[in-house]
C-alpha cells in the first residue's frame, strides 16, 4: 500500500499537522496495512479540532461498500466509510433512513461511531450509537473481531464514542428508523433572549428541535435567536442538489463583528414577527450547511474553533446567561451558533451527551480566542457540564475526569485493546486520554 504525504487539519483549520496516509479500499489490504504499520483510522475529518490528526493514519473512505440490508426488519451491514448521507439517500426512498444523523451528512459511519454523534432529535431517539447492533472491529495486528453490548458490553462501550482508541471499525450493523416522507414540515419562531428560549424548548413536544442563536446581541437581547421546530411531512423524497462552493480562504475581515452583525440582523428578520411554516426535503433540513462545500474557508487561512458544550437542567439557564456575555463581549463569534435540547441518550463510556442544554459557537481563531476558550471550558466543568471531544481544540487535561466520570473504565479497555497505543491520535495525547503508560 502506498502511503501519500498530506497537510492534515479538522474541519476547524486550527490544529494542523504533516502525516502520511494509507486509503485501503478492501479489507485484506486494511488488515495488511495494520500490520505492517498499526496506526489510527480517521473518516472525513470533520471534527473541528485534532481528533483525526496523527503522524499516521488510515483514511477509511474508501471502504465504502454497503453489505447487507434487511427491508423487514431496516437492519444495515456497511463498512465504515459510507456517509450518513449516502445512507440516507439510498435508503430514504425505500422507507428507512439512520435513526440519528448528525448536521453533516458527510460523516462516516466510523466516525459517527467513534464519537456516538447526537442529532436534532436526540431528547427522543438518543445518541447515533444507541442505534448499533454490533461493530466489526480490526486490533492492532489486523485481526478481527465481532463486539455487541450482549457479547462484549465493556470493548462494545468503550468503542462507541471512543475516538478510535479500541481499534479500527471495519464496519457496523445499525437499526434504521423508518422513514415516512420526503420533506419536513418546519415552525420558525423568534426568540426573544435565553430565558425565552429555554422555556420554548422545555415545552415543545417536536420531534425534531434546533435553535440558532444571535451572538452579536446583548444586553436584553441577549440569547435571542430563532427556535425551528419539526417533524415529517407529505412530499417525494428529493436528492441532494449540487452544492454551491467557496473556493477558496476568504480575508481576514469576511467574519469580521460589524459584518457578522449585519448577516444576523437580516438573518432574524427573514423570520417573521408572528413565526412562519416551511417545507424543506430531508437533505436541506437535516444538513443544511452541506450547500456550501468548503464554508470552512469563510474564516481565512487562520480558521475557527468550535466550542460545544452540554450542561446538565439545574445549571443550564445561569451558565449559559456567562458563556453568552462573554462570547459577546469578546466580539468573536460567526453566525453559527446553536442551542439544543439533548435526553439522557448515550451509548459508551466517553459519549458527550447529558440530559440539559447543549450550545455550539464556532468562533474565529485571533489571539484573544484562547482567554475565550478557556473561560468556557471552565464555566462547563463548574457547572458539572461536558465539552464534546469530536469539535475540542482547547481544553484543559485536567477537566477530563470531572467531564467523563467513566473514564477510568474507558481507559482500562483502551489500553487493553491497544496496549501498544498505536491509535492514539494527537487529540488523545494532548488530552490525556488514555491515561499515564
Ligand atoms: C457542519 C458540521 C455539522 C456537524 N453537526 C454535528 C451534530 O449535529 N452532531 C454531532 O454529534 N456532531 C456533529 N458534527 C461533528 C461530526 O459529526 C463528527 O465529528 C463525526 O465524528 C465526523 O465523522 P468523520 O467521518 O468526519 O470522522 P473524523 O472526524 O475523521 O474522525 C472522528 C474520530 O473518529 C475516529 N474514527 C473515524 N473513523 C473511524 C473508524 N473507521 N474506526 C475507528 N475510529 C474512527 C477518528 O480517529 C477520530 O477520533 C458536525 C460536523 C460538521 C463539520
């Protein structure tokens, strides 16, 4: 197998690194490629920060293929570089599609995996992991073997939101969900600040629930945005249309604050006062932001953080009201920042959901963003919150085991699987992951 030099770099294009790369497209030449050289897989790196970063690494998006799919029952054998969105469009019009999907369609299966993904719908269906039958996972030296909760429940859960640390996922057997329509039925509302957004969240019984938030608002305003609520409607089901591009990195000032401004200020009007009812097909609703390819660039060559975290009923409403003052007040968000609902839905041992709130704000990388990143990461551990590993780029080490309270359990398989640590990526040494050799 040939190994190709490459810039690797997550979605964010912060953390960036030199690496050598394996693309398998078959099994056999997977298991060789182990053996001569055991390093970490990786899918299409869209976590935000390092997670997919390593000296060495397999890039599975090759291994591609779907294997076997049960119409009664909606089970799925595929390998693990199929996309969430391929699953979705193959399997759409014959009635089923992944009970969970993440804002990307993009995603690999191995990837949705190795960090349980959550979706628009996670206080009802849980986490994407919740919805795997069993996983066919390749060690070290390329052997491998077939883990279920019923046959192996602690490798099974520690691979399930386990960043890749317990081997390569070859490739997986999950329960679709059904699919009834081609389109959703969305209710847009403005919200006028947090307190109002949290109360619209807490009584909406919607399947599907996302809300997008100002950052450039303050004072009174502060936390306004828009609620969208969903759930399926009549209508043929639609492929995905072509995306539009930016082809290239934009200049410094594209996110510049007067900018991000104006593109939030018309962004809340194109809702009206009293609310409006739209249709989109499942592609635009579900992945909105795969439109564009490359929107990434719209933050320049420096690129962006994104920091997500989920913070548990009690705290939510006082900690959110310090994170938004002081991402406003820092005067670095973008127009991406969202506000979810999550149940108590996880499937492993480092998976990130907990029942409570969880906020995601992509944030433009200038040097004050480290002062930003690190009060945010301190007020989620005070609030006996998590930040979610697959976007990290600046958490501390020591916040870990307060974050992850299994994750000397997960540990202990990881490096039971991988005693070598052949897969540790630069995300699980910068973080300390695995725990002292
Ligand atoms: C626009 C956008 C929207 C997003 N929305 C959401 C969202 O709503 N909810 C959510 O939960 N996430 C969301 N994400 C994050 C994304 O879904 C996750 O980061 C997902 O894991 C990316 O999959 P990937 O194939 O790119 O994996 P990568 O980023 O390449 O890898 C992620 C991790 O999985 C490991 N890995 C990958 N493949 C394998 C394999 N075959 N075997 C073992 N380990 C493997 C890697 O080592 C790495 O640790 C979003 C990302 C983007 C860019």
């Amino acid at each position: 197998m040939r190994w190709k030099k490459d810039d690797l770099t997550g979605w964010g294009g912060v953390l960036h690194r030199e690496a050598e790369l394996a693309r398998p497209e078959r099994l056999a030449a997977l298991a060789a490629v182990l053996k001569a050289n055991p390093c970490p897989a990786i899918g299409a790196r869209l976590s935000y920060g390092d997670a997919p970063l390593a000296a060495k690494a397999v890039d599975m998006t090759r291994l591609d293929r779907f294997i076997s799919f049960d119409e009664k029952t909606g089970l799925l054998d595929a390998e693990a570089g199929v996309t969430i969105g391929d699953i979705l469009a193959t399997f759409g019009p014959k009635g089923w599609m992944p009970a969970v999907m993440p804002g990307t369609g993009h995603a690999t299966l191995g990837g949705a995996i190795a960090n349980d993904v959550h979706g628009k719908n996670h206080h009802l269906a849980g986490s994407f992991g919740q919805h795997v039958e069993s996983i066919a996972l390749m060690a070290p030296d390329g052997t491998g073997q077939r883990i279920s909760l019923k046959s192996k429940p602690k490798l099974f859960r520690a691979t399930i939101g386990g960043l890749g640390q317990t081997g390569v996922i070859v490739s997986a057997r999950i329960h679709l969900a059904k699919c009834p329509a081609g389109h959703m039925a969305v209710q847009e509302r403005r919200m006028e600040d947090l307190d109002a957004f949290l109360e619209a969240f807490n009584q909406s019984r919607a399947d599907y629930q996302v809300g997008w938030l100002d950052m450039t608002a303050g004072g009174i305003n502060l936390g306004r945005g828009i609620l969208e609520e969903a759930h399926f409607a009549d209508g043929p089901f639609e492929a995905a249309r072509k995306p539009r591009s930016v082809p290239f990195n934009l200049p410094g000032f594209a996110m510049a604050r007067p900018l991000v401004k104006v593109f939030n200020w018309f962004y809340m009007r194109r809702v009206p006062e009293a609310g409006r009812d739209v249709q989109r097909p499942l592609q635009k609703f579900f992945f909105p932001l795969d439109n564009i390819s490359h929107w990434n660039r719209l933050y320049g060559k420096r690129g962006f953080h994104q920091f997500q975290c989920v913070l548990p009923d009690e705290h939510a409403p006082a900690t959110l009201n310090l994170m938004l003052e002081a991402v406003v007040a820092s005067g670095l968000a973008s127009p991406l920042s969202v506000l979810k609902r999550m149940g108590h839905g996880r499937a492993g041992m480092l998976s990130f959901p907990m029942e409570g709130f969880t906020l995601a704000i992509d944030i433009v990388n200038k040097p004050s963003a480290k002062a930003l990143l690190a009060r945010l990461n301190e007020l989620a551990k005070n609030a006996g919150g998590r930040v979610y590993l697959a976007k990290d780029s600046s958490l501390e080490p020591a916040y870990l085991p307060d974050m992850y309270n299994e994750l000397e359990d997960f540990r202990s398989e990881a490096n039971k699987a991988d005693p070598e640590r052949v897969f540790e990526t630069d995300l699980a040494k910068r973080l300390n992951i695995r725990g002292q050799a």
